[in-house]
C-alpha cells in the first residue's frame, strides 16, 4: 500500500493489481493523466461509441476487442444500425445490447468493467519513457493503438 494515496488514482476505482501498477507509474512519471480506470457498462458503451460515430471507425468495436460474444454482439448490433450516428444514439443501442447478455459474457469484453485497466493520456513529455515504464509493469498488455487511433490502454491480465 502506498505511503500516501492519490485520489486521481483512487477515483480510477482499481483492483489491486492495476491499483499497484498506476502508483508505479504515477511514482515513475509524475506528470502521468490517467483518463479511465473502471467502468460500468453504460460508461463502457459510451467510451466505445465515441471511436463507433466516427465514420471511419464503425468496425472499431470488431477491430479493438477480442472476439467474444459481447464485442460480437456490439458489433453486429452496430452494422445493423447504419442510422445510428451519433454517440449517444450508438451508446444507448450498446447498452441494450450489453444488457441482454449474462454478466459473464459482458465481464468478457473489456478489463476496464472489472477494474483491470486503465488510460493514459498519451501527449505527455517523455513520452517514450512512460511507455517502456508501462510496457515493463507486472502482468500489463500495454496497446498504444486501436484500430488506428492513438489510445493508451494497459490492462492486467494476471489480476487478483
């Protein structure tokens, strides 16, 4: 446990583990922005569908996501709904979606709804240096990129 916690970190609403390697970080890299930590499944479906509405981005969800039965479902709902257009219409449409499913295959989809995952804004000074502290955290898969939009994501497969 850290000497003296951060309540930018604590508001992430972390497990352990992602708790643990944020502080790492934060103590590495001082200036570091987390912009996401745990998500429900509305703040989930938000978060995808602003990459969704953009035009160029509607296989996001097919190109970012590990295949499972909810990212295919979201997917397929969003090539169902061409008229779909914006956040807030691909959003509500996700959400219904996600809330057909059992817990199970929903805690499928992303690490950020159980608490494993985290974002970080990516213009920051030493830059290559907050990526290699990243990369070498315990248990972490570290994206810096989906489907083609410059997206810092660690999630931390060996969570406890």
């Amino acid at each position: 446990m850290p000497i003296v916690e951060d309540p930018n970190i604590e508001a992430l609403q972390l497990r352990e583990t992602a708790r643990q390697a944020a502080y790492a970080l934060k103590q590495s890299h001082p200036r570091v922005i987390f912009t996401s930590g745990r998500r429900d499944k509305a703040r989930q479906c938000h978060a995808m569908a602003e990459n969704v509405a953009q035009p160029q981005h509607r296989n996001y969800i097919r190109n970012t996501y590990a295949p499972n039965v909810a990212s295919a479902a979201c997917q397929q709902w969003v090539d169902a709904h061409p008229e779909a257009i914006t956040v807030d219409q691909i959003a509500a449409g996700l959400l219904g979606v996600l809330d057909g499913l059992s817990d199970n295959d929903v805690a499928h989809l992303s690490r950020h709804l159980s608490g494993d995952a985290f974002d970080v804004q990516p213009v920051l000074p030493d830059v290559d240096g907050i990526m290699v502290t990243i990369r070498n955290l315990p248990g972490v898969r570290f994206l810096e990129r989906e489907d083609g939009l410059e997206r810092w994501h660690a999630e931390f497969i060996n969570a406890t």
